[in-house]
C-alpha cells in the first residue's frame, strides 16, 4: 500500500479515530495529539501494509496504545489544573498565613493519628498516604490480605476525618 493510501484511509476514518482517543483522552488536543502521534508511526511503514482494512487496523490498535500509555503517564504522574489565583507569576508560593495554616492542620492530623488509630491503622496510614505504597505492597510487607488492608485504611480515613471536623468546626 503507497504512502497515498494511507493518507487516503486516514483521512476517511479520522473522525472515528478521533472517537476513539476521545473515550481514552480528557479533551480534544490530547485526542489530535494521539491521531497525529499514531499517524506519524505508521507512516514509515506505510509499504508493510497491503489493503485498507489492514491500514485501518494497525491505525485503530495505535491509536488505543498511545492512548492507553498516555493514560498510564498521566496517573504515575499526576498534574495539578491551571488556577490563575493558585498560578500568578509574581506568587512564590503560598502566603505565609496559609504555610502556618498547613502545618497547624497537619500537626493536628498527627496528633489525632497518634492517639486516635490503634498501630496497625497508623502503620497502614502511613504506608499508603506518606510512603506512597499500594495496596499489594502493603499488603505484602504486613503480611496481610489486600482487603484487610483497604479496611483498616478505610476505618484510619474515617476516624482521622470525624476528629479532625470535631476539632476544627
């Protein structure tokens, strides 16, 4: 199949290619990207393929990996929204106020940590949320079932959660 094929079948089936990044991709760039992204790998191998429908295949499974991988980027990854009170240039970071705030809370959740959760909950706690740990690996290095870890740090989240409002309402 010549390089003018490719166009040609591209060109017929973008729109539903297009649908098929939208189910994957949060807006429409991200979508054009992937179409781009898919059509220039194939390009290079536009003479491997020898029909339409073979050209429509290696498209369509492209476009869902480049999908499907830059899903998994963007969750190892994960990217805060632009927020032009929270992203001012002249800003260097939050006020000072809002740093004592921060810490007070967090020296609030600490305490409440300490005398509220039973060790196990604790440990659990900050495996996952200051380790940044999974559930497996949790799992794992307690020596516990996956489902008795996400109960016990259900139960840390809902204790933390009901002592902290009491404190600070």
């Amino acid at each position: 199949m010549s390089e003018e094929h490719l166009i040609s079948v591209f060109s017929r089936m973008r729109e539903r290619f297009r649908r098929l990044a939208m189910q994957f991709l949060p807006n429409e760039e991200d979508a054009d990207d992937a179409l781009q992204e898919a059509f220039c790998r194939l390009w290079p191998r536009a003479d491997a393929l020898t029909n339409a429908e073979q050209a429509e295949a290696a498209t369509t499974l492209t476009v869902r990996n480049l999908c499907i991988d830059e899903v998994r980027r963007r969750d190892r990854r994960p990217t805060l929204e632009l927020k032009p009170e929270r992203d001012r240039g002249d800003e260097t970071g939050p006020s000072p106020q809002e740093e004592m705030e921060r810490k007070e809370q967090f020296a609030l959740i600490e305490e409440i940590l300490h005398q509220q959760l039973t060790p196990l909950q604790q440990q659990v706690f900050r495996m996952k949320e200051y380790e940044e740990m999974s559930y497996e690996e949790i799992a794992a290095h307690l020596g516990m079932e996956q489902t008795a870890v996400r109960m016990n740090l259900s139960r840390a989240r809902k204790q933390l959660r009901e002592e902290f409002r009491k404190r600070t309402s």
